[in-house]
C-alpha cells in the first residue's frame, strides 16, 4: 500500500483589486475593465498587463495591485456584420 503524505492547510486572503461590481469593495471601479480577456507578467517583477478589450487599452498594475499612470491604448477591432445569416 502507498502511504500519503497530506499537506498542512494553509490559508489565503482575497484582495479585490479592480472589480465592476461595487459589492466586490475593490481598490479600483474598473470603469475601463471591459470584456478584460488578459494578464501579462514578466519574471522582473515590473507591471503587469490587463488587457480590456472592449475599451481598447491595456492597464498596468504595480505588485500591490495599484493602478499604474501609464495606459496604452490597443486598436479595437473593427466591427463586422454577417449578411444572410
């Protein structure tokens, strides 16, 4: 028979730190976070990227999740209709 070792529970705080919904009681209303589809981390510990793709922007958060002054902005893709569908 196989023994197991089993980990000692550990516990985690959750820190809302950009949310839509005001109930979430985030650091950040998230006015610009639409349609958020990406995160971008480098190993250095700069920035990382959130991409909003319905707002066309990319916003970047420092380690502590504080909102950055930098914001890029990302072309939004054009709009496309189907005829005949």
């Amino acid at each position: 028979m196989m023994k197991r070792e089993i980990a000692a529970p550990i516990s985690l705080t959750v820190h809302a730190v950009i949310a839509t919904i005001a109930a979430a009681r985030a650091d950040d209303d998230g006015a610009y976070v639409q349609n958020a589809w990406g995160v971008a981390f480098t190993p250095a510990g700069s920035p990382f990227w959130v991409a909003n793709n319905a707002t066309g922007c990319s916003t970047l958060y420092d380690d502590d999740g504080a909102k950055v002054a930098l914001q890029v902005s990302i072309p939004l893709p054009p709009l496309s209709l189907t005829v005949g569908a």
